[in-house]
C-alpha cells in the first residue's frame, strides 16, 4: 500500500507528520555521509504539538550540528599530517578566561542591575544559585548542553512549574550570554534553546467577584488604617502591589480635573517592564482611599511601613495582607487578584483590550501599538466609570480597629 506522508517542514525547523504525530527529519552532510548508516536521521518527537515539535526539534538540530563539528574536526586532525597543523595550532589565542558562573553573576548584577532595585539582584542569585547548587561553580566554557539538560531535570525534580524553569531558563541565559559577550568566550550559549517541557500544575488565581469587591472596599474604607486603604487603592486601580507600595505623595494627582495615579520608576522600586509607565484614573474607592492617605500620611512616601527611600518591602506586605484576607475572600484569591478582576471587569465592559493593557500597564502585543502617544487619561477615565463599584459620595475614616 502506497502510503503519503507530510514532507520536511522546513519552517518548523525539519518536522514532518506522520498520523498527526511530529517526526524530525533532517539530511546528514554529504562530507559525513561515510559515517552514518543512513542519509538521513528522523526520530518521532512524541508530541501532536506543534509549537512543542518546534522546540525539540530545533533544539536536537542544535545538538546535531555541535556533532557535526565534532566529526569534522576529527576528519581534519586524523587526514592532516602534524607538521601542518603546528602553525595553526601555535597561532591559537591563549586559553579563554576560566570565568565561572558566580563571576558571570556578578558581572550581570554590575552592569544590569543598575537602578533595578533588591527583586532583580535576590531573583538573579536565586536562579543562579539553582545552577550551582546543581553544577557546581562551574566554568562557563566547560559547561555543555548535556549540562543544561542534567539542569532542566534538576528543577523538574524540585517540582518548579513549567513556567517557573522557564524564568529560571531566562535569567541563566542572559547571565550566561553576556559573559560570553563581554569577555569574547568562543562558544555558544549551553543553556540555548534547551527543550522544556510542560510539567507540574500551573496555579490559576481566580479573580474576585464584584459583590465582594464591593464588600471588602466598604470594610477597607471602614477601618482606615493604611493596610486597608492599600487594598481599597489597588481594587480600582489593578495596581501591582509593589507598584502601590512605591508610591510618593506626589505621584496621586487629585486635584486634577480627573483624578489619577502616575505610575513611574523610582530609586526605591523599579517597574515590571516599559509599558507599567502609565497614568491610572482614581474613580470609586480607590479615589476615596487616595484622598484619605494623602490626608493622614505625614510622609513624603505614601506607605513608610513597607517604604523607604531605598527599598520596597513587597513580600512582607504582601504576606501580611494576604493572610488578613484569607477569610474574607473566596478560596485561591490573594491581594493580586483584584488586579485579575480589574480586568475582567473592564471587558465585562466590553472596554477595547489595548485600552484595558493601558490601563493595567499590560504590554500590547503588535508593532503598532509601539507608535503615538497612546489613549488620553480622559478616555481611560471614562472607561473606568463603567467599572465603579463603590460611591465616592460615601463617608470613609469611622474609628475602627482593623483585625490585624
């Protein structure tokens, strides 16, 4: 029976199908054909998926041509006679630096950590300790893809997510690449296009449904204390908690003719990427949170229990609200998932999503929305409206106790 299979995908990097199966494919060099059985090595990748065959096929192309250049320079080094190679080999450059993986992470925290801020530098040495803790100090140059493979199979075993290896993954390559830029290593990146697969169960945060949102703003604005209104300020804004805790009395604009937030980098707290720069309108609690810190602080910074002019103490904030909230949210929610719920209230709206990732400081995906200057704070004010759970009308700082 004649049997047709999908031919050479090449732009899935060398896969084909095979009963909705993806397979490898990939022709051997003509100069290396004396060394093989066949002319070409195909191997099933065990997925349907595609985006999962691209990435274990190109990562088994990688680690066929670094064979390849293997065999090649054995062919030269056995058909050479050694008189011919001492030139070549006496010209070589003197032996690359032995520069390790804790002197490439010092390099890294150096040059890109500047103005970061404790989460970049803690998160980098986190990740770099998970590869040292698993190679050892490790010479960059001696370290090869098997190693980043041991590697991968390490975090597996600590049970990280597969989006957590993956941020793992990312900080490791960048640390590795620029050691080898900045010092000229003559090698690629070992932790390049290492396959990942998907392992463990991905958490999922579900948001807070408005009749709580609306509960809990009233209760915040009831006890008034600065744990509170941080709550009540984040339900209407969908700030990240650390870009709240940054804050400075004169980032809130209230006497605006619309009432916002600037959400800027300070030395104290740096933002998450470019697009967090951002303008947020204050409507409902939010805004009557905002007029009550800006009343009661006496500080130039707007939260000095978790602020200084030199850090943001976002994990103890976070833990400390997270545990007072615990009862009083449904079941997996935590202090970010008002910003989760912002979102969803938003195209609840039926807001246009690039004026929703305005609005939460979300990226846009599309060359376009790179150009222009962006939605006026007047729109997004309007859209914010729509979303208005709480009455500013309603009075906020009674005398009470918060159950801290």
């Amino acid at each position: 029976m004649l049997r047709v299979y999908r031919v050479v995908d090449q732009k899935a990097i060398y896969t084909f199908t095979k009963c909705g199966v993806f397979y490898f494919s990939r022709r051997v060099p003509k100069s290396l054909l004396d060394r093989f059985d066949k002319p070409r090595i195909v191997t099933c990748l065990n997925t349907r998926s595609l985006p999962q065959a691209r990435k274990a096929a190109s990562a088994l192309s990688a680690q066929l041509e670094v064979v390849w250049a293997q065999m090649r320079l054995e062919k030269v080094l056995r058909c050479a006679p050694a008189a011919s190679l001492s030139p070549v080999i006496t010209g070589i450059a003197p032996t690359a630096p032995s520069i390790r993986l804790s002197d490439a992470g010092a390099l890294y925290r150096r040059l890109k950590g500047v103005g970061r801020g404790k989460v970049f530098n803690t998160s980098t040495d986190r990740n770099l300790g998970y590869v040292v803790q698993c190679l050892g100090d490790a010479v960059v140059m001696e370290i090869t893809r098997s190693d980043a493979g041991r590697f991968r199979d390490f975090l597996i075993a600590k049970k990280l997510t597969t989006s957590s290896i993956r941020r793992v993954f990312a900080t490791v390559r960048a640390v590795v690449n620029l050691t080898i830029s900045e010092h000229g290593l003559p090698c690629p990146n070992p932790f390049s296009r290492t396959f990942l697969p998907e392992v463990g169960v991905r958490t999922v945060r579900p948001p807070v449904p408005d009749n709580v949102i609306r509960s809990m703003q009233a209760t915040c604005l009831d006890l008034d204390d600065d744990k509170r209104l941080l709550i009540a300020l984040i339900s209407d804004t969908g700030l990240r908690l650390a870009e709240a805790l940054g804050l400075q009395k004169a980032d809130l604009k209230l006497s605006s003719t619309t009432p916002h937030i600037i959400v800027r980098a300070h030395p104290w707290r740096s933002l998450k990427t470019a697009s967090s720069t951002r303008e947020v309108p204050l409507v409902g609690a939010s805004l009557a949170a905002a007029k009550r810190l800006v009343a009661v602080t006496n500080s130039r910074l707007l939260f000095p229990r978790y602020a200084t002019l030199t850090d943001v103490s976002a994990n103890s904030a976070s833990a400390s609200l997270n545990n007072w909230l615990r009862s009083r949210l449904p079941a997996g929610c935590v202090i970010h998932s008002f910003r989760h719920s912002l979102r969803d209230r938003l195209r609840a709206a039926e807001c246009p999503a690039d004026i929703v990732d305005a609005i939460g400081g979300w990226t846009t995906q599309g060359v376009g929305h790179k150009y222009g200057v962006g939605y006026s704070l007047e729109v997004k004010h309007r859209w914010m409206q729509r979303i208005e759970l709480h009455s500013t009308a309603e009075n906020v700082g009674n005398a009470c106790t918060p159950d801290t």
